[in-house]
C-alpha cells in the first residue's frame, strides 16, 4: 500500500511538471513581438503613395534643368514604406522613403594625390560617388471616406517639393566634390596621359559630360627633353649599352614625370604649347566604353601614345649604340691635349648650351694643335701656333674621354660641327675672342662673322 501511494506521487508529481512546462511555453509565444497585419486601407494608402512617388520622379527627371540632378533621380528607388492607423477622420499618415546616389567623389581637399596611379584614385572616386547613398523620407496622408475615392496628399514640409529642394543641394555638394584639387589633378593625368598644368574641370553639362582643359606641352619637346636627359642616367646609372629594357622604359618615364614638374611651375606659354580640352563621360571612360562619350580622349590617348612609343624606340635604339665603354666624370674647363703657345684665345660658353669640346687641327701638318673642354657658361683662355684650322665643336651630356670624347656623333647622344678657322698672329695685346653659340646657329652663320677683336684692356 505504501508502496503504491508512493508511485501514485510520483506520477501526479511529474503530471504537475509537465502542465507547468507547457503553460510556459505558451505565454513565450503570446509575450512574441509578431508584426501586426496591415489593413486593407492601409496597404491601400502605402501602394497610392508609391505610384504617386515615382510619377514625381519621373516627371521631375523630365523638367530637371540641372544635369546632376537628373543623373541623381535616374538612379534614385523607393526604400520602406510605412503606413499608420486611420484617424477619426478616415487620415491614414505614411511615409516613404527615397534612396539615390550621392554623386559625392569622397575626395575633399586634404585628400593627396600622388600622382602615382591615377587611374586607381580615379576609379575609387566613381565607385563611391554611385555607391554613396542618401535618403529622403517622404510624407503623404491618403484619406479614407465612405463610397469616395481616396483622397492623396503630400506633407507641405516634407513632401516631394522638400525632396525636389533637397536634391539641388546634394547636386550642388557632388559637384563641389568633384572640384576639388585632388580629383582634378588625378582626372587630367588619367585622361591627358602626360604632362598639364592649369588644368580646369567644368561641371556645368552634368557628371556624363565633364570638360576638362588645360595647357600642354609640345609633344616633340617634351620627348626630346626625357630622351636627352635619359641617356646620361643610363651611361652613369645603369649599364649603358647593355641596359635591361624595363629600366630604359622606367628611366624615360621618370624624365617625362621631371619635364612635368618643371612644365607645371612654367609662368609663360611655350611657342610650342598648347591648349587641350576634352568631354568625356567618366564612367564611360573607366569601364572602358567607346562611343561619343568618350570619343575625344581615345583619340588623344592613341595620339600621344603612338608619339611615345615611337620616342621610346627610339631612345631604346639610342641606346643600344652607346660606346660600350664607362662613362666619366666630366673634366673641369681646361685645354686636355695640346700646345700651348702662339695667339692667345678666349672662348666663351654661352649658358645654357651645355658642355662643349672644341679640337683645332692645324691644316698645314694635320696635327692635333688643342683639345679643350668648356664647361656650360664658362671660358677657356688657350693658345694655338698662327694657321689654318679644321675645328670641330662637340656638345653632349656623357662624357667617355679625350678620345671618344661625347661619343658617337649621332643625334641626341653628341652633337659635332666641323667649322674652318684662319688664326693669324696679333699686335701685342690683342687676342681672339670666340664665343661658341648653339649649334644650329653655329652651323647656319659664316664663321668669319664669330671672329672679332677686342684690345686686352677693353
């Protein structure tokens, strides 16, 4: 009996705990959060808002006269929409949102542009401005009368003329956005592909239709400049003759960068300058799209680059006919080989021509009479026996000794000019004066007119 009573407790005990167990579960389940279900009014008046939001967009998209507000609009969607409970009044409240793009760069004016990857800051720049959004919520009460059609009406405050407002002032920002010194910089390097200053972008045609101008440089002095300076940086620098054709490529690109600089902080307008500007649609261009919106760069981009290419080949075949010898150092201004006695002879570099060697080979006997060396814009007194003369003027920026002197004599690497000089015996006190200008007109004036008197007290 015990025995049984005691099962018997047992059984009402674990009955009791079950019972317990199932209450519980049941008042989780009611205390739930479940979302309430819209009336038909309300899904009504959300669904009467919505077609009423887009008409707006679209009809605001067609009378926009601000391009960007118009680029903003295109991509602009309708977010959540929220509907209240009718009022005494039969006013149901609800509100609807509107996500579009930014069209803000995100490059402000403390953003560095290095100049080093253009394209990638640029990319950046359009990436963000379509995937940075904004929202607008809009306002609009729909009313509900018995046997009436609803009655919809946007928020005076925060309805679609708030929304129309809103987008100018997120259209001003983009543009503002875009302006900015950074992204200028990196669009006219990525579209320009060389060397600009005073470049400007004008906005006022829309974010598919930017202007970008500037002054550029001549093509043909600015690869003239990179080949020139270029060739010493691969005698002294790296393995002349035997250089690897990435750093031949690596070195000229470093001397247009340098003609940049330079070209960048010029104040006055080379004759050989010229004024660039290009339309263009930046996305267009960066996903690399052809047509008319893009149509002006691609052709300055192949223009150029077919004047580059054909420079770096040439300048790589320059190379290649570098004298397989070491470059040296540069030898002071003074007479390197020679006599020296007979008529007193001054010569002056003019500054900004460059090194010079000059060689007097006396017509009478063939010998070598003097070899100098003249540094840029300085002067060397010599003397030479009285005779006829065979000089030949050197100029070059490498430097491979008395024998070799400037090396070969082809264009860039050395220029040589043979000229026929009489040098006759003076009064006491008297000299030669020569001084040497720039090679071309060397070659064009009459020598006699390069030689005059001067007494040595004047």
């Amino acid at each position: 009996m015990y025995r049984f009573g005691k099962i018997t407790s047992l059984l009402l005990a674990l009955l009791l705990a079950l019972c317990l167990s199932a209450t519980m579960v049941t008042a989780a389940e009611v205390t739930d959060d479940a979302p309430l279900e819209l009336t038909a009014e309300q899904t009504s008046a959300i669904e009467l808002t919505k077609e009423s939001a887009l008409a707006e967009i679209e009809a605001l998209a067609d009378s926009a006269k601000n391009p960007w507000v118009k680029e903003i609009l295109a991509h602009a969607t309708l977010g959540e929409a929220t509907a209240g409970e009718p009022n005494s009044k039969g006013v149901i409240a609800v509100l609807v949102t509107v996500e579009f793009p930014l069209l803000v760069s995100g490059v402000d004016a403390k953003t560095v542009f290095d100049g080093s990857d253009p394209e990638a800051f640029v990319r950046a720049a359009l990436e963000n401005a379509l995937e940075e959004k904004g929202e607008f919520v809009l306002n609009a009460t729909v009313t509900f009368a018995e046997d009436k059609e609803p009655v919809f009406k946007w928020h005076s405050s925060k309805g679609f003329k708030a929304f129309s407002t809103a987008l100018t002032t997120k259209a001003r920002a983009a543009t503002t956005s875009f302006s900015s010194k950074p992204m200028v910089a990196a669009l006219s390097a990525y579209v320009f592909q060389h060397p600009v200053r005073g470049a400007k972008l004008v906005l006022t045609d829309g974010p598919r239709a930017m202007t970008l101008s500037a002054i550029g440089p001549g093509y043909r002095s600015m690869l003239r400049h990179a080949t020139r300076t270029a060739l010493p940086r691969v005698a002294y620098e790296a393995e002349g003759p035997n250089t690897e054709a990435d750093t031949i490529a690596s070195l000229f690109n470093e001397q247009i960068a340098d003609f940049g600089n330079t070209f960048a902080k010029a104040t006055r307008k080379a004759d050989d300058d010229q004024s660039l500007s290009l339309t263009f649609d930046p996305w267009a261009l960066i996903e690399g799209a052809s047509g008319e919106s893009v149509a002006s760069v691609r052709e300055h981009h192949a223009r150029y680059e077919e004047r580059y290419t054909e420079s770096l080949d040439s300048f790589s075949s320059t190379v290649s006919q570098l004298p397989d010898l070491p470059a040296l150092e540069m030898p002071k201004t003074e007479q390197l080989e020679g006599e020296r006695r007979g008529v007193k002879v001054v010569i002056i570099a003019k500054k900004g021509d460059g090194n010079r060697s000059l060689s007097f080979t006396n017509l009478g006997d063939g010998e070598l009479k003097a070899l100098c060396f003249i540094r840029d814009g300085e002067r060397l007194t010599i003397y030479v026996p009285a005779g006829e003369y065979a000089i030949e003027t050197g100029s070059g920026d490498i430097w491979y000794g008395a024998e070799e002197r400037f090396g070969p004599n082809m264009l860039p690497i050395a220029l040589y000019y043979p000229d026929y000089f009489k040098i006759t015996s003076l009064k006491e006190g008297q000299y030669w004066r020569w001084e040497i200008t720039t090679p071309d007109i060397f070659y064009d004036i009459d020598p006699d007119i390069l030689q005059y008197l001067f007494d040595l007290d004047l």
